[in-house]
C-alpha cells in the first residue's frame, strides 16, 4: 500500500503534489518523494519519513516546474530501510522517465531476471517499482525506435507492460519533454482516480486527494487503462489489457482507504457502515445483545461500524479508547515486539466507560492478533467483567501478494486455527467474526460495474491467477526485513508508520 499523485497543469504543482501526499499520508509513512519537469529537466527529493519531515522549504524551491509527481511509500518488498528505495524511480532512457507505483508484482524475480538477460537492463535495488519502470522503459523504446512519441505508442507500451507484468500495480509516470503517464492494473486491484479543474489534470491513490485539494472528481481509471496527458493538457486515454476485470482490493474499503473517499463508485464511509450492519447480526447469533452493556470501537477505522451495530442492537455506544496521534500507526511497524510496545504507547482507555461493564469492543480486522490481545488485557485491566471482539472482517487465513504487509502464513493469526483456538489466543470471552460472502454482499451492493473483489487474504482466491505456494515463498524473499535488532540498529523505532491491526 502507497499514495501516488500526479499532476500537469499551467502553474507550478510543487505545493500541489505537497499538499496532495499530505491527504495520502494514511497509505504509507516510511518515506515520501516529489518529482517534477521544468523545460527538459527532471528535478527530484525524496527521503525517509513523513511527507512534513521530508520537505522542507528549501526542497521545495528546488521543485519547479508545471508537471510532477509524488509517494508516499509503505513498504512491502525491498529493503525498508533503504533510501535509495524511496520513489520516485529514474531511468534516463528513453527520453526519460520517472515513475511512483502503488501495489506489489507478483512476477517480479522473474522479470528482474528478464531485464538483464534479455532486455540488458540493470536492476540496481530490490524494489519490484524499479523492475516495473523498466519494463515500461523498454517497452516504450520498442515502441519509438527513435521516432516522435505520440499517444498511440504510449498506448502500445503500456499494452507491452501489461503483458509481461503480474500482479498489482496503479503507475504514475512522467516522459521528459512530453507528458504524464497513469495507468492501472488489468484487475483494477490498487485505486487510481482523475480530477480536474481549469487547466489542471490530476491523477491520485483515492478521491479525497482530488477533492481535497480543490479539484473535481472525473472518475476512476478502469481496469487495465491509461490514461496521457500531453504537456498541453490535453488528455487521451485507451484500454490497453486484452482482458480486464473490476475486481479492486475489498481490504481498501475495510482498513486501507480514508472513508471520506470513492472507489469504483463505492463510499468507503458507507461500506464500512454496511459491514457493521451485516456484523450485528453475527454477533447476535453469537452473544445476547442483553449481555452487551456497551460498545467501544478500536480506534479509528472500525468507528463507523462499530456505530451501525450498536444502533442496530440497541446497545450504547462509547469512546474507550483515546489515540495519541503523535506516535504513528502501528500496522506496518516490522517485528512484533516493536508493534506490542507501541499499542499502549497509541491508546490510553477511559476507565470509566469499562468499569464493572460486559463491553463489545469491535475492530475492522484482526490480521497478527497482538494489538488485539493488548487492547483486551488493557480492557480488562481497566475494570471490564467481560470482553467481547468483533471483527468487521472475516478471519484473515492467507497470505496477501498484492501490496499488503501480512504475506507470511505465520504473522496470521487465524491461520490454520478454528475461531474459539484464535479467541483462546487473544483472550477476550467471545469472538465473532464477518463471513466473506455476507462481506462481499454488504461492500459489492454499493457498486455497479464490479466483477467481483480481490479478497485473497480472506479466501485464498489470486485473482492474478499466478499465485502458488512456491510464489509466495519466493516473494517473501523479497519482502522487507523484519528482524528487530535491525530495525534498532537503524533507528527506526521512532519512525511513524501505518495502523494497528
């Protein structure tokens, strides 16, 4: 999971696509780059951090230019502790290009592999993003073959890259001296969406970057499309997949998204509602609601369903937890010592609203279990005669390939494990979880024009088709390293990074 931003217009965009990351910030706190054209030179900064510790003014005056783009990265594959893995990535040929990538590659050893024997492309990181640039470069240099470039062979690239590439992948790209580039997967599996206003065309992770910063919602890129927009401002766009389907992440609108966004046509707001409506039921079948005196969400993204249940039980509902939002999100800190020592440092309860009290506290996903067994102790420790958890997603029992940090079949705690074994482990008094058709049902029922969700983490379906055992195995070779004294050793202990699941 990463923000990508990227913008042309006919006045200079480096606050612009400042201001943009800040609004994407939630989908990546390890390290944030801004790229952009003046004339025929790209100019670029790019660090670890948060995007207000990345840039300061100074940055931002080596920035000019009309054209650029920008991430906010969270990484899943590479080395996290590496700079030069920060994006954007630069190739100079041809014509020269710089890309930021939201999403993970599933083929990306093999590609890496490819590049050098058979394109003679040298890979110079571990970064799936930097193989994905240069395929894309090869792909448009076949296309050319020293000719002008016009849109129909930016088309025909992209057509290229979507043959060779699996996986994830949402692309903002920037061709010296000619325009921008975007363009998304054929399973449309990462968001990618395009606003307007006046001169100005932007492309962005999610709607809220777009409206945010004062620009109108056009629509979402479609599966397997891209879109060119020429130093002129003028847009053109083709579907370049052979085949394509609509089939985005269902983990965006659970946890990833902002909920003030739109993806696809659905409201993350109101698909997290919508969760906690089919929730209440389970819970039902589960725990009496004259059992429940009141419900506490986990702070924040499980708040909207937490209400929708407590309304629809006719229980109270409380704020029990209070977030220090200077500590950072929790969810992609490596290593689970590191994650366990920053739940408490994150939350604080209100004795109070616990105190002699049966309470339901519901969360939007229980990925590792860890968070969930701290906040229960803590629960408990603050007076509560009974912990209930529910989980407005289902039981996360398989890997995830497609941008999201929880690949490895041993970080799950559902994994291989009934729900009372995963209830014992955690320690509440009861555990009721989403089932993944009543999931699909209450988020797919907001949209037209959907084929289905990727929810692989969920029932172990790769809509990519390429995923096996022995995939996954090698893609956790790749993924970042987690190994605590590392982290120390680089000082990464006081480095925000995303929420706790």
């Amino acid at each position: 999971m990463c923000g990508i931003f990227g913008v042309v217009s006919d006045a200079p965009v480096n606050q612009l696509i400042y201001d943009g990351l800040l609004l994407l910030q939630h989908r990546g706190q390890d390290a944030a780059g801004i790229a952009t054209q003046h004339g025929q030179k790209f100019f670029m900064h790019k660090a670890k951090g948060m995007v207000k510790d990345v840039f300061r003014t100074r940055n931002m005056r080596a920035l000019p230019g009309n054209v650029g783009l920008g991430q906010v990265r969270y990484p899943t594959a590479g080395n996290a502790f590496s700079e030069e893995e920060a994006q954007p990535f630069y190739v100079n040929a041809p014509f020269g290009l710089v890309l930021v990538h939201n999403g993970n590659l599933t083929n990306a050893a093999a590609l890496k592999a490819e590049l050098f024997s058979v394109d003679h492309r040298h890979i110079n990181t571990e970064s799936d993003s930097e193989v994905l640039l240069n395929v894309l470069a090869h792909e448009l240099e076949k296309t050319t073959r020293g000719l002008p470039l016009a849109p129909a062979d930016v088309f025909a690239a992209v057509r290229g890259v979507h043959r060779r590439v699996r996986g994830s992948y949402a692309v903002v790209a920037l061709i010296a001296g000619h325009g921008l580039l975007a363009f998304r997967d054929p399973y449309g599996i990462r968001p990618l969406s395009l606003g307007s206003q006046g001169k100005t065309w932007v492309v962005a992770s999610e709607s809220v970057a777009l409206e945010g910063t004062g620009h109108r919602f056009e629509r979402n890129l479609q599966p397997g499309e891209a879109v060119f927009i020429d130093l002129q401002g003028q847009l053109h766009s083709a579907q370049c997949a052979d085949h394509h389907r609509l089939m985005p992440c269902i983990f965006e609108f659970v946890y990833l998204a902002r909920p003030d966004s739109i993806l696809d046509g659905i409201s993350v707001y109101q698909a997290r509602l919508n969760l906690g409506e089919t929730l209440a039921k389970r819970v039902i079948s589960t725990v009496p609601p004259n059992e429940i005196d009141v419900v506490i969400p986990i702070p924040e993204s499980s708040r909207p369903s937490a209400t929708q249940l407590a309304h629809l039980l006719g229980i109270p509902y409380r704020e029990g937890f209070v977030k220090n939002r200077y500590v950072g999100r929790t969810f992609i800190m490596p290593g689970q010592g590191v994650r366990k020592k920053s739940v408490r440092q994150k939350l604080n309860v209100i004795a109070s609203e616990f105190k002699g009290r049966n309470v339901l506290l519901v969360d939007d996903s229980i990925v590792r279990g860890t968070t969930s067994r701290e906040i229960v102790q803590m629960a408990r420790d603050a007076g509560a005669r009974k912990v209930y958890l529910a989980s407005a997603a289902p039981p996360v029992r398989y890997p995830n390939v497609y941008g999201i940090d929880m690949p490895t079949s041993s970080e799950l705690v559902a994994y291989n494990r009934s729900v009372e074994e995963v209830r014992e482990v955690i320690g509440c008094d009861a555990l009721i979880y989403q089932d993944v058709e009543g999931m699909k049902r209450a988020i797919g029922s907001l949209g037209s024009g959907l084929d289905g969700f990727d929810a692989s983490c969920f029932d172990g379906v790769y809509v990519t088709g390429d995923v096996t055992p022995e995939s996954i195995a090698r893609m956790n070779e790749q993924r970042v390293d987690s190994d605590e004294d590392a982290q120390e050793d680089a000082s990464r202990l006081a480095l925000p990074n995303a929420e706790t699941v």
